[in-house]
C-alpha cells in the first residue's frame, strides 16, 4: 500500500515492500515477530520520489534533501552512530536479492545522514544496479532507506539457514568474523564457518589462532535465531547479524535465491555409504514424502553423524556411523562381519574412514545408539504378533476412513488420531522385525559347511517357505501360479499381495491393488512351476539332512531345532517387511487423498510440510515446483555406485563415460580385477546373460538365462522360475534375491557392483553361486582370455 509519510518507525504496520522496500520491510516483519532487531526508521520510496522527480541521477549528489524530509529524517534520528542500508523496491525477494547492488553507510552521526542517504537513492542508478535489472526483467524499482543504530560489534557475520553450496536443508551455516561484518558481507576475509545438524556443531576449516570467534553455545544460541527467520519466512534464508555484550543483533534478512534442490548427504563428511540391500527395498529415487517417512524410522544420528543419508534421491546407509558404534563398545569385528553379512564384502581398497570425534563422544553417542535399537527390538518381540495378526484388517479401516475425510481439516485429525501413530509405532515395530535374524544365519551356516560341505549346508538353509508355504516374500509369486492355473480368483490375489511390488516403499508409487490392468502387464508364465521348483528343492534338502543324520546322529537333533528356529525368525521378518509395506500403502493413500483435498502435489512435500498445509500454511507449495525439477534431474541418471566414500556428485559420474557402478572413493581406490560379488545362494550353472535394468522389460527373460541386474526386490519374483541364476550389482546374502534364489534353488551371485558394465546381453557366463563370482566364457566354454 502507498504513504504519503516520509518516515515510518521501523515496525509500522504500514512498512510493506511499496513504501520501504525489500529490507525494510523484511526488517519490520523480524520486529514485529520480536526479533532482536536494532531500533531504527524508515525513510520511505516517496521521500525518494519527491526528492527524485525530475532529477537526473547525475545530480543526486548536488540537489539538496528538501527542508521537509530532512527535517522528518533528523527528527527520527537517535542518538549516536548509525548505519544506513539501501532498500530497494526490487530487493530481498525470494526470487532476486540484488545483494551487494546497493549502498550502504555504516558510523554516520548527524546531518551527515542526510549525505548518506541521498547516497543510498543514487546506488539506485550505478551501472552496475541498472545492469542487474535489466538482466532480470525489472522495469520499475524505487529507493528507500532504512536508518539503524550501529551496533559495536565484537563479532559479526552471515548465517544461512541452508547450506548455500550444497543445497541441504537439514544443514545451518555460520560465518563468523571479529568485529564489524561489512568486510565479511564483501568478501574481504576469511571467516570461521560453524555448521549445525541435528543439534551438534561442528567446524568446518580452521578456525582462527588462539580459538573461534563464537563458542559453541553461542553458534547454537544463533542458529536458533536464524531457525526463527526461516519459520517467519518459510523459505531458507540468509541473515545478517552482529553480537555485542554477549547478545546478538539481526542486521537483515532475505531468502537464499538461487538456492538449488540438492539431495545429496555425501557431502556432508567423509563418510563410507552403502545401498546394499536398502537399493533392493529402494530401488529408485525417492520423492521428499518418501525420504521424510524414512528418516522418521532411521535409527539417531551419531555425535551429529547420520546414519542414513540421501545421495541423488536414493536411500544410504552410512557404514561409518554404523562400525564406530561397534567399534566403540569393543565389538568392531563383530559388527564387521555382521555388515558384510547384511550389505555384502567391500570392493578392494576400500576404507571404512572412522567419525571425526573424540573417542569418549563416541562412546556416548553409541550408547545411547544402542539403547534406542534395543528398546525396538523389545518393542517388535512384544507387539508383533498382534500387530500382524490384525494388520491387513486395520490397513483396510484406515484406508476406508482416509476415503472418506471431506476436508483437510478432516484428513488432517485422522493424522492425529490414527495414521502418526500407524508410522511412529506400528511400522517402526515392522521395521525392527525386518532387520532382525541379522547373524543368525552366518553362524548356523558356519557350523553346517563345517558339518556337511557348503552345498548340503545352502540345500539345509532352504524350506523357510514351511508347509503352508507362509514365507512373504515367495507369497506373490506362488499366489500368482495359483492364479494361472484357477486356484485363486484376481480379487483375492490383489487383497493379499496387491501392495507388493518392484518399488513398494515409494509412496509415490501406485500400488498393483489401486490397478485394474497390473496383473495383465505381467509377463507370461512360460516358465516352470514355482512349487515344482520347491518341490524339487524339498527333496535335495531331505537328502542332505539324511546325509547329515547318518554323519552326525548325536548332533542331529540340536542342529535340527536350530534350523526350525532359523526358518520361523525367517519367516517373521517377512510377514513383518510384508507389513511394513502394507503400511506404507496407508501412507500413500493419505497423501493421494492430501493432493485431492488441496490440490497439490504433496509428494513432494515432506509429511511435516504437509500437514502444514492440510492445516492451511501455504508457505511449503512454493518448494515443489523446484523439488519436482531436482526429482526427475535424478531419475534420468542410472544407479549410483553401491558403495561411496566420500563427496559425489552423481551428475558428474553419470557424465564419466569410465564411470563405476560397483564404487565410487573420492580418495581415489583401485578398481577390482574381476566381476565378483557375494555367494547368494550356492550352485554352479552357465548359460547366456540377459542384461535388464527395469522389470518392466521382464518379458525379455528367456527361460534358462541368467539374469543380469542391478538390484531385485520383491517385484522381480515372477521372473526368477525362469532363470538359469541370478546376479546383481546390489545386495547381499539377507537381500531379497539371495533368499528367493535359495529357495527356489538357483544360483544367486549378489552384490557385484559392476555386473552390468562388465556383462552384455547374449554373453556366455559361468556363475558359481557357492564362490560369489561370475566368469565370462569364450564360445569353447573356457574363461575369456585363458
């Protein structure tokens, strides 16, 4: 709205973007939130266009400021220095900052703030200003000036809310300077840099000699200070700021523009990261409402460490985080192993770098690390056998209430009242129970190669499907042979396994059950019969377990009740991962239902800012339109590598035509001789590889190929009868396609990293499931090159 008034107080309701410009009117909304602003006033636009009309830019400097302004000015003006700060009608926008455009005058006392705001009006008309509105589209700008008292600063600097470089969010940068910030702001010295995540500071770079400029209470104190102007604004933001007398001041406010949708938590440290395993489960990019679910059930961060992380969309585990727990309460070999066991041996020469902290901060964080598993693990050993008794019925209800919710406001109590509780709760319990067995099978099937040799020990392992065939993960590809041969109708196979699929855990994604043709899409049964392969492999497990009572009667009977165990804890994590997944059904359909009843796509939204708007915000929408850019920017490059140490940036690998898909080390390691992974389940065969990279071009799979991936979930099963073996550039011996292969009996090969690179579609190979390796052969059945 327009004034006619020539100065305003700094808070004056009246203090918008027409009459004071871009930073003045951000300077009024942080006072009138009750920031710690400097007091001051505003000289307005028409104080300028008053003393503008008519003038040429060349003649600002000799005009006198007319006696009606001047004496509004000195009237307002306090006691003691003071700085004056352009602000243009065109500045501080949450599209275009022009920062550094614009004059400032700092130490002004007196009628000397008059000369120093006509310099303010004439920084409007500088070539370079001009320029940049013109490179910009801006054809209208007009000048007003804010008056401040000047703060004596010990130190000052700049704060961003987000990380200006990498993009992140969840990362809050401090640049800290002694004394006053104006060189810093210009880029004069070098400032301490403080980051903030998760509540922990660290320091990035050298702080100066003799300690940094603020102590770590003090970068906490001020990055809750900027957490206040990023919820006043609801955007990132960069702040100026100064502190002295131990308080601080806010200087001004803008949004960060330019600040591009970066997924990608590689470059928050030096940090080995790994997604084998969670690529099966995940195995494409992730939307934010996707990557907000999971990082709700991540396990807490370590001394401010994650545990997960985002890399270009996709999920992560950060290894590091993971063995200095271990390493810390004295178990690292045993957690070594255990990680090899869950997401498969490291490529050679690689190093798992430890977390920069001190050895006791360890220990602590660990502790309380493990303390947060144990309570799940109580917490699933508890619940889960009520919970998965009355899973699908509750999923049912929800969905049902979901349906129904006429209004966000509606939609928004269901939250409240059923679904924050279905995540927070249920699922984490599912979640615990998927991740549990981890180990168990190692030692049993030590003892077993020990007792029996490696292929009666794999044959002995099968058989957790049981006699009801109850095993999750065979669920859909069993029911679906059932299906084709008239033993169960369409209906009941979408209510029992309609929420199973290639990329389940997406909510994005639409489920099979939500439609009609899915099950048409399927490619033809034109293999063999999955309960002829189970059949089949019951029998070479009752021979080997005759073999195994004949050679070891006495410890027959104890090895058995091991095995029974081993196939019923087998059994329970699928029921549970099937579950979890079954939730996140849920999930989906209250964001489907969100997007309905506000008209947004709120998939790429996390679940926080979409409960914000549901509660009518409407701050969070502005953010979509960048993330959805930055979405399908990820998703038009391949894979990542499985392993990744260090910075990456997935846009400059998928550009390398020399690029790895098994690792990526910044610290520069050497790549491995051979196409070798992990045994996944145990067995010699060779035949032609069929090289596919999405399961939609499943049909291309001829029986007695092998096949070629980079990841297989719970969506690839319909195709494994027709496989002569399986090989993967993902996974490890608990991946979905290790214990589908092993059930079915065909040899697996997992966790290669470069067999997609190094196989071609129609090459002959040799996998020998029992070794983890994959061998080329030359047309006379010999290894190429012999």
């Amino acid at each position: 709205m327009g004034t006619d008034a020539f100065v305003l107080p700094l808070d004056d309701p009246g203090a918008d973007l027409d009459a004071v410009g871009g930073k003045g009117a951000s300077l009024a909304a942080l006072v009138r939130a009750g920031l710690p602003v400097p007091g001051g006033f505003h000289v307005t636009t028409h104080a300028y266009r008053v003393f503008a009309d008519g003038l040429t830019p060349e003649g600002f400097a000799a005009r006198p400021v007319p006696p009606v302004i001047a004496s509004a000015i000195l009237a307002a003006l306090p006691d003691g220095p003071v700085a004056v700060r352009s602000s243009a009608t065109a500045e501080d926008l949450p599209d275009l900052s022009f920062a550094g455009q614009h004059d400032t005058v700092l130490d002004v006392r007196g009628e000397d703030v008059l000369d120093a705001v006509k310099r303010c009006w004439a920084s409007l008309w500088t070539e370079r200003a001009v320029a940049y509105r013109a490179r910009n589209g801006v054809t209208d700008a007009a000048m007003a000036v804010v008056v401040q008292e000047l703060v004596p600063a010990d130190a000052a600097g700049v704060l961003f809310t987000a990380d200006p470089v990498t993009g992140a969010r969840d990362e809050i940068v401090v640049n800290a300077a002694p004394g006053l910030g104006e060189a810093l702001v210009a880029g004069e010295v070098t400032p301490d840099t403080y980051v903030v995540s998760s509540g922990v500071v660290r320091s990035d770079g050298d702080v100066r000699s003799g300690g940094g400029v603020l102590d770590e209470r003090q970068v906490l104190e001020l990055a809750a200070l900027g957490a206040r102007v990023q919820d006043l604004y609801g955007v990132p933001v960069d702040v100026e700021w100064a502190r002295h007398d131990g308080r601080f001041a806010i200087l001004q406010a803008r949004p960060i523009t330019a600040l591009a949708e970066v997924w990608n938590d590689s470059l928050r440290g030096d940090y080995l990261w790994t997604c084998a395993n969670l690529g099966e489960a995940v195995p494409s990019v992730m939307t934010p409402a996707t990557w907000s679910a999971a990082q709700v059930l991540a396990q807490p961060a370590i001394g401010g460490h994650p545990t997960t992380g985002n890399i270009g969309g996709r999920f992560y585990l950060n290894l590091s985080a993971a063995l200095a727990v271990g390493t810390a309460v004295g178990l690292g070999g045993v957690t070594r192993r255990l990680a090899e066991r869950v997401f498969g041996r490291l490529p050679e020469g690689v190093v798992v770098p430890g977390l920069p902290m001190p050895r006791l901060a360890v220990v602590r964080a660990s502790v309380a690390a493990l303390a947060s598993f144990a309570r799940q693990n109580r917490e699933y050993a508890k619940r889960i056998g009520g919970l998965i008794d009355a899973a699908p019925a509750r999923a049912a209800h929800l969905r049902a209430r979901i349906a129904a919710a006429t209004t966000p406001a509606e939609l928004r109590a269901l939250w409240e009242s059923d679904l924050d509780a279905l995540l927070r709760d249920d699922i984490r319990v599912y979640d615990a129970g998927a991740r549990s067995v981890v180990g168990a099978d190692a030692r049993l099937r030590r003892t077993l190669v020990r007792l029996v040799g490696e292929q009666d020990a794999t044959a002995l392992l099968t058989g957790a499907h049981g006699a009801a065939g109850d095993l999750a993960s065979l669920g859909p590809v069993l029911a679906l042979a059932r299906l084709r041969r008239g033993e169960l109708d369409r209906e009941t196979y979408l209510r029992d396994w309609g929420h199973r699929f290639a990329d389940e855990y997406e909510l994005s994604a639409p489920r099979p059950a939500e439609d009609p043709a899915w099950l048409d899409r399927l490619p033809a049964a034109d293999g063999p019969d999955p309960e002829d392969l189970l059949a089949r492999q019951a029998a070479a497990r009752d021979a080997a377990w005759r073999r195994l009572v004949a050679a070891h009667p006495r410890r027959a009977a104890r090895i058995g009740r091991r095995l029974a165990a081993f196939a019923e804890s087998t059994r329970g994590r699928e029921r549970a991962r099937s579950e979890m997944v079954r939730g996140f059904g849920v999930l989906r359909s209250f964001l489907v239902r969100a997007a309905d009843l506000t008209g947004h796509d709120v998939f790429f939204l996390s679940l926080t800012e979409t409960l914000a708007v549901l509660d009518g915000d409407r701050r969070p929408v502005a953010a979509i339109p960048a993330r959805r850019r930055a979405y399908e920017r990820y998703r038009s490059l391949p894979p990542y590598p499985t392993v990744i140490r260090g910075r990456f940036d997935p846009e400059a690998w998928a550009a390398d035509p020399d690029r790895r898909t098994d690792v990526h080390d910044a610290s520069a390691a050497p790549p491995p001789a051979a196409v070798a992974g992990f045994p996944g389940a145990a067995g010699v065969v060779e035949g032609v590889a069929r090289v596919l990279l999405s399961v939609e071009d499943g049909a291309a799979l001829r029986e007695g190929e092998v096949l070629v991936t980079t990841v297989t979930n719970i969506g690839w099963t319909p195709l494994f009868p027709r496989a002569a073996a399986v090989v993967t550039d993902v996974g490890a011996p608990l991946s979905h396609a290790a214990i589908v292969a092993r059930e079915l009996g065909i040899p697996a090969v997992v966790g290669c990293g470069n067999a997609t690179t190094r196989i071609r579609t129609g090459d002959r190979v040799r996998v020998d499931g029992g070794r983890g390796t994959v061998t080329r052969l030359d047309p006379g059945g010999r290894a190429a090159g012999e």
